[in-house]
C-alpha cells in the first residue's frame, strides 16, 4: 500500500483538463473526412460504410458525406483521391440532428465552396432546451444501453470513468438502473431482439430525459445498416436528442456530446478553418 502511495505521488495528477482547457489529439488520430469543392472527389463506391453519396443537377456534380455513417476509416482520402479528401483532426463533432452530419459539396468546380449547414445552436428541434438545461445541467446520471454493439464504443466509455478523464468532476456519472437516471447513452446499431428492450428502457426514465446515441453504428447502423436482423440506428427506434459519430468516438467526443446534450456546450461542428 505503502509503494501505491508513494507512486501515486510521484505521478502527480493525470486527469486531463477538458472541456476547459483543448484537447489535442495524437498525431495519428483520424478525424473526420474533409473533402475539398472543385476537386476530382471519390464515387460512393469508395466507402465501405456507404457514407458517401452523389447526385447531379445544373450546378454539376454534388458529392455529400454522411458523418453518421462515416467509420473515418480513411479509405476516401487514399490515392488518387488524396489531394481531394484530407483527413481532419476535429473530434467536437456531436450535432443534434442528422442533417447536420450531412456535408455536401460541389465537386470539379473552384468557384464553389463546400455547403455548410447552420450551427445546432440555432436548431429548433433541439431539445436542449431551458428546462433540459435548468433540471439536468449541473448533475447528470446516465444509463449505458447496449443495443448491439462490437463493444469499440463501450470501451470508449468505460475510459470516462478512468482518472485520465474523470467524467464525474463534471457531475456525470452512469448508473445501474434506468429508474435513477437522467437519460441513457446507447452503443450499437438497434438489434432485432433487443429492440423491445431498447423501448422499454428509456420509458423507464423519468422526463425530462435526453437520449444520446454514441458511435456510427447507434447514429446511423452503421456499416450492418438495417435489415433482418438490425432496426438500424437508435432514431429508427426512438427520438435521439444528440448524435456522436466516430467508429469509435474517442472519450473527450464523447464527453463533448454528453455536454451539448444537456446545454452545457454549444454544438461547434466544423466552426474551425479546415
């Protein structure tokens, strides 16, 4: 005990200072896909999760990304696509409607420049709204809802538990019972088999409640998408007030979501110059 003690000293604190002070990923983390207007884009053919779509009108030829589909695998931005798709560093990504996942831009034309959507603070159907804010904004317990998921993303959010981040200096920690919960934080594309229980679960939360949906597969279905045995993304099954992409997310992307949810950040998707 004694030498647990006297290491623990030596090592001083190690949790880290986010959201307050920046994060700054490690030099190999893959961010989100950035694609580059008036450049020679890749076909949707590229994308293994079916994230990438296209369509032609007057303008030319629109190439749209689907970031809650996107696994940021970086196959995109591979050659002879890697002058048009860079790979980004952002991790702030948690948007509160899928169609601010959507990024769309116009491809083989300079003068066009890349279609942003407007922010989700100015979202009417977010539902981070005054009461949300004033009820669950300075404490929050939340249900871990496994729905079908490879376990990356259950990973990502046991480490929120960890020193290094310590979730619960924020006032979140996670709970065994959805009866003591503010909301739930789902992991995994809808299964088939659990989707009752999916149901069943968060009516046992007391409103106002806040659902969050973590990962590609929660947000969208990810890479199994729906079928037979897959309802597909959590929002197939019930409203989702947040969506956090990333396959899997990393904890402060996490962390970040969970904070926008509840209004305590403003959603800051793309704001940062590529």
């Amino acid at each position: 005990m004694l030498r647990i003690l006297i290491n623990a000293l030596r090592t001083g604190v190690v949790t880290i200072g986010y959201p307050a002070e920046p994060s700054v990923p490690p030099d190999r983390f893959r961010g989100a896909p950035v694609l580059r207007p008036g450049s020679h884009l890749p076909p949707p053919s590229v994308c293994p999760a079916g994230a990438i779509s296209e369509f032609f009108n007057a303008e030319g030829r629109h190439v749209a990304l689907d970031l809650a589909r996107c696994i940021f695998c970086g196959r995109c931005a591979d050659d002879p696509w890697a002058d048009a798709v860079g790979m980004g560093r952002d991790f702030e990504l948690a948007a509160h409607s899928r169609d601010h996942l959507r990024i769309e831009v116009v491809a083989d034309d300079a003068a066009v420049t890349a279609a942003r959507p407007a922010l989700d603070r100015d979202a009417e159907a977010a539902r981070t709204s005054s009461e949300i804010q004033r009820v669950l904004g300075r404490s929050l317990q939340l249900r871990h809802l496994d729905a079908g998921s490879c376990n990356a993303c259950d990973w990502e959010l046991t480490a929120l538990l960890n020193p290094v981040y310590d979730v619960r200096r924020l006032g979140i920690d996670f709970v065994a019972s959805p009866r003591h919960a503010d909301g739930v934080v789902v992991t995994g594309s809808v299964t088939r088999n659990l989707e009752t229980a999916v149901r069943r679960t968060v009516e046992a939360v007391p409103d106002p409640r806040i659902v969050i949906a973590v990962g590609a597969c929660a947000a969208s279905g990810g890479i199994v998408g729906e079928g037979y045995a897959s309802a597909g993304g959590v929002d197939r099954v019930l409203p989702v007030d947040v969506y956090i992409p990333g396959c899997p997310p990393r904890p402060e992307a996490i962390l970040f979501g969970i904070l926008v949810a509840i209004g305590r950040l403003d959603a800051r998707r793309l704001q940062r110059e590529e």
